[in-house]
C-alpha cells in the first residue's frame, strides 16, 4: 500500500504540474474500466491540491454499441462521489453515420467496427476539450501500450498520460490502495465493484442479459504474465529463452509450458509490430 500510494501522488504530483502551467481543467472519458477509473482518481485529486472546485473535473460517459448497465452505471455514479457531473454523450448514432459514410456493414463487427467507436470518442474528448478549455487526461496504460492493444489515434491518443508506466496489474493494487487508504470514502462502494468488473474494451454488444461478453484476456493473454514479460524485457532486457525460464519457474502452478509460450510468443509479436503506436505517445509521469 505504501509504494501505491508513493505512485499515485507521481502520477497526481505530474497532472497538477501540467494543470498549473496550462491553467486548463481536466477532461476524461469514463468507461466505467480500471483504467479510466485511476484516471478520474489522479484528476480530483490533482485539483484538490490545486485547491480547485471537484466541477473542474470534466468527466464524460459515452456509451456505444458494447456499453454494458454495469460499466455506464458505474461510471455515472463514481463521476458524482467525487463531486463532479456526469456528461453523457452517447456515441452510437455518429457510429453508425460514421460506418454508413465509409460503406462498412454494421452487421460485420470486425476491427473497423471496433475501432470506429474508439476514435469517435477522442474526437468527442478532443472537441469538449478545445470547447471548454479543457486538457484530455489520457488513461492508457503501460500493459496495453506495451501490447499495441489500443486504437491508434483512439484511445492510444490524449494530452497527457497519466497510466503510461502504469502496468494492467498494477493498476488493480492502485485503486485497492485508493480504497484502503480512504483517499475517497464516498466511493470506496462503487470502486470495489468497478475492480470486480471484468477487463473488457466494451466495443462488442453485450449478451441478451446486458453482461460483457468481450474479456479482454481472452484474446490478448493474461495481464499477469504479459506484466512478467514486460518487467524483465524491458527493465532488464533479457531475451525470450531467459524470460521464458524464470517465468515456467514463477507460474508453473499456473499456465502450462504451453500456453507460457503462446503468450509470450504474442507478447514479443506485438510490442514490435505495434511500435508505430508509440512513437506518437502524449507526454506522461514516468514512474
């Protein structure tokens, strides 16, 4: 809990630098996801130690073809337990005008499908941003830049970062620590149900009792172990064999030899191909 907490008052510490020196309010889409929810954290409270009002916070909802009750019910509600008002802005009528204007079925729910809603809703955050002097808080984080599992020029895109060298697990203990440090007790409720949510982009349509039905896991792997990759490509910089031992050694108990390296393989496959996504990062709190 203490190293969460030193993380977060970098991440807090960075925004309240940027906030002070462009005098802007923060923006941030709200899914109702883990990530999004840091980011709202970090937000209310860099503008608390602004000694700015909570309304600063320009927090918007906008949900979409795959949006499910739990996530936009979610959202709404730590929106309002940390003081500010929810914008909702739902997306799906630009979408399907968006997708009927480039000739895409919208029955064919492939990558153009997928993406489209992601890159109508940073150009809804970009646009509320430059209409209400406002600073579009990214909430990427590092597992999912790492991954390339991000819509370049969607979600990959922002003003400012504050999840960039945050990995997908960490994410998780930051926001427990939130909850066990009181930082915001009014939303301790909802953030225990928000971790509980499964990881999901949201961007399929919900099953007929309105639960996610895309888990992101499912397709990209275990946030687990791609962290382990990450860590000791990137930290350390070993090769595949090397990782590929220390992790059979770490999680024998719980992947098989296998699927170790099926995942790892997709890892490796996707930090190098996806590298074009990085290279057009907004700037962001190295932690």
């Amino acid at each position: 809990i203490k190293r969460c907490s030193e993380i977060f008052e970098m991440q807090v510490y960075g925004l309240v630098k940027r906030l002070s020196i462009t005098g802007s309010k923060p923006v941030v889409g709200v899914s109702g996801g883990m990530d999004s929810t840091l980011t709202l954290l970090v937000c209310s409270e860099a503008l608390s130690r602004l000694d700015r009002e909570a309304s600063d916070l320009i927090a918007i909802t906008m949900p979409a073809f795959g949006t499910s009750d739990r996530t936009y019910n979610n959202s709404l509600k730590l929106i309002k337990n940390l003081g500010a008002e929810p914008i909702i802005i739902d997306i799906k009528d630009s979408c399907i005008q968006h997708l009927k204007d480039i000739g895409h079925d919208i029955n064919i729910k492939d990558v153009t499908y997928e993406n489209a809603q992601a890159r109508e809703r940073t150009q809804v955050l970009m646009d509320y941003a430059n209409k209400h002097g406002g600073l579009v808080v990214g909430t990427g984080d590092l597992s999912e830049l790492a991954l390339g599992w991000c819509t370049y020029n969607g979600d990959q895109m922002s003003m400012y970062g504050v999840n960039g060298s945050i990995p997908k697990t960490l994410v998780r203990w930051m926001i427990d620590s939130v909850v066990e440090n009181e930082i915001f007790p009014e939303a301790n409720e909802v953030l225990k149900d928000i971790l509980d949510t499964p990881i999901s982009p949201e961007l399929l349509p919900p099953d007929e009792n309105g639960n996610i039905t895309q888990k992101t896991e499912d397709s990209v792997g275990p946030y687990e172990l791609h962290d382990f990759f990450i860590f000791y490509s990137l930290r350390y910089g070993f090769g595949p064999s090397k990782i590929y031992y220390l992790t059979k050694k770490a999680f024998a108990d719980d992947y098989t030899d296998t699927d170790i390296k099926k995942w790892m393989n997709m890892y490796f496959r996707r930090f190098f191909t996806q590298q074009f996504k990085r290279s057009c990062m907004p700037d962001g709190v190295k932690v």
